[in-house]
C-alpha cells in the first residue's frame, strides 16, 4: 500500500479497523471508555520516554505505564508483538529462532525507575535479547527483504498504482472508493483483499492492461532483473531519492556506452532500512535490567559491559537496481556495469554474493 499511498502506516489503519468493528457490531456497550482507549493506544503504541505532567493517555493511570509496554513498546520494541511474529515466521519459514520468549518472561518484572514503572528483565538475559534482534535482522535479511520478495512487491506496488483509479469499491458512501482512497473508509478497505490481484489478472478492461501485463510477469516469473545491491557509508547522512537514483543509473549506463538507449523508467532502484527497530541506536541501552542480589533496583547495561564483539551499527541502509527490459541482454550487461560505476562514483560499498549476472530474472531462489 506504501507504494500507492505513500506515508500509509498500519497501525493507524488498525485503529481505524477497531474503531469501525466496534461500531459496526454494536459492541461499544460492552466496554469502558477507558477501555476502548487503552486498546487503541495499546495498537498504536505511546511514547513513555518523553512523557509530561499531566499524564496524556486515557486508557490507564500513570501507575499502570508499564502496560504500554507489552503489547508495541516504543522504548525499546521488546514486547509480545515481537515474540509472536518471530516464533510464527521462523517456525514456517524453516529459520531457527535462538531467541526463547518464555525464559524473558520468567526473568520479567516491574521495577521502579525514578517516579516511574518499566518492565525490567534479569541482567543475566542481556544476551537472549540480543539474539532476540538478531534474529529479527536476519529473518528480514533472508525473507522479508529477500531480493526476489523485493521485487514482486515493487512490481505488485505498480501494478496496483497503475489499476488504483479503475477499480472501484463500495464504501459506506455513495461515490465508490479507488484502491488508494479505501483506506479513508473502514467499509471499502474490509473489501480490499488478495482478490484485487486475480480481478486485475483476468479482467478484460483496456483501462487494466498495463496493470494486468505486470501482474502476468509475476505469474510467469518474468521479474524485472536484478542489478546488484549496495550500501552507503553507515555515519552518512544524504538523502537517497529512489527516482533520482534510477535517472542516475540511466545516465551512467549511456555514459558507459553511448549508442545504449534508456531511461529512468527502464529501471527501479530501491531504497530501504535493516536496523534494530530504533534506526541507528541500540535498543538495549533502553532496556532496564535488575539482578539477583538487588531485585528491585533496575539499571541499564552498555554494549562495552557485555562484549567487544558486539555490533557498533544497529543500522545501515541499501540499494538495490532492478532492469525493466528483461529481453535485452545488451541493456541488461550495460545496467549492471553502469550500476557499479553508479556505486563507484558515490562512495557505496557494493555487496558481494548472491549478485545476479545480467539478463537473470531472479527466478530462482538466491
């Protein structure tokens, strides 16, 4: 939905879902008004770090701050969310998970830290929870951000742009909905499901065929084809634009061969973050933690206190390049060479293995 409605966050449409299925079956007589809004606050997630005189949230009293920190913690993104989709994903996706939920919560309990409540874990579990995040890196790594998922969704992302104005969906209102626009109304978006993708497929509306011939590609593993990936320089600080690097990569590839022909739309660079869930920081630095002998004290534990072997960036970004004109072999040897003078040119570190050679679809699974 990103790719269509560009700042959309799940979350917000969460409460909106909740709002709307709390209305829509008559059950608000069956909770508090408190209630409601801790619920909604609990999906949200509420900043506890920076929080001031008077306490701004309805759902519970400042005595209860802790709960905020279960369901999304947005000090330090421990919480049960987590938990779940890591044991869930790993165990379907085949990844072993080194991280054991159920020991962190034998090991946790509510301390006081100066006037306020924060769930702490024993000192001794500092270790599970860095595997807890390195796990989750690695399973974006490997799936999420896999270079063939990356593509079908960028490709799913235009076709659904391309179909967003010529599909229509009844909402709670008279005029109908595009696929963008559901999102403003909770009825339309209960109607937004993966058949969106078989109604594009099959359709035989003219105004659909650009949408449909990408999703065709999908189907048949036609890809667009993969060009390499990079990293900059993690303590830098420039803004990668997706679309003046494609126009970019096109001028480097016509630089290097002058009778080439092509355009930024020839090609999709992409640009996405791998972090720890707190961009460049440590999440553990935010973890309070208690020990044996003073249970009821709660401290913090520094990443130098625990080994030297451990990360100094929680963060990087990268680039990947993608080539829409999969048939040209001439074009496709002439991207991949642009791409790394592209890299060359601006100080990014191109990444070894699992690179494609030109003309590969990216059909297979590496």
């Amino acid at each position: 939905m990103s790719y269509i409605k560009p700042g959309f966050k799940h979350e917000d449409l969460s409460e909106k879902m909740f709002d709307h299925l709390i209305e829509s079956n008559h059950l608000k007589k069956e909770f508090s008004e408190p209630d409601l809004a801790f619920i909604k606050e609990l999906i949200k997630g509420v900043s506890l770090s920076d929080v001031q005189d008077p306490w701004p949230y309805k759902g519970r009293p400042v005595e209860k701050m802790f709960l905020y920190q279960i369901v999304a913690n947005k000090e330090n993104g421990i919480d049960v969310d987590k938990f779940d989709y890591l044991a869930r994903d790993c165990y379907h996706l085949g990844i072993q998970n080194s991280f054991d939920y159920k020991r962190f919560l034998k090991f946790a309990r509510v301390c006081d830290v100066g006037n306020k409540k924060h769930i702490c874990v024993r000192d001794k579990e500092v270790w599970n929870l860095y595997n807890m995040f390195y796990t989750r890196y690695g399973l974006y790594r490997r799936t999420c951000h896999h270079r063939v998922v990356n593509v079908i969704e960028i490709m799913i992302g235009e076709a659904f742009g391309e179909a967003d104005e010529y599909i229509a969906m009844k909402g709670s209102e008279v005029e109908p909905f595009t696929i963008s626009g559901a999102v403003n109304d909770m009825v339309a978006y209960t109607k937004l499901t993966d058949a969106i993708f078989l109604q594009i497929l099959y359709s035989s509306d003219p105004n659909l065929s650009a949408a449909k011939e990408i999703l065709e590609k999908i189907v048949h593993r036609k890809f667009y084809s993969y060009l390499g990936e990079a990293t900059p320089d993690p303590t830098g600080t420039e803004t990668l634009d997706k679309s003046q690097l494609s126009e970019e990569l096109a001028k480097a590839v016509t630089s290097g061969d002058p009778d080439m022909r092509c355009t930024r739309e020839d090609f999709v660079v992409d640009v996405f973050v791998m972090d720890y869930g707190m961009k460049e920081k440590n999440p553990i630095d935010k973890v309070y933690f208690y020990s044996k002998n003073n249970p009821k004290e709660a401290f913090n534990i520094r990443r130098e206190e625990v080994s030297y072997l451990l990360l100094e960036n929680f963060s990087e970004r990268i680039i990947r390049a993608y080539c829409k004109k999969t048939d040209d072999e001439n074009l496709l040897k002439a991207a991949k060479n642009g791409f790394m003078q592209l890299c060359q040119d601006k100080g990014f570190s191109v990444r070894q293995g699992g690179e494609a050679g030109a003309g590969e679809t990216g059909d297979g699974d590496g």
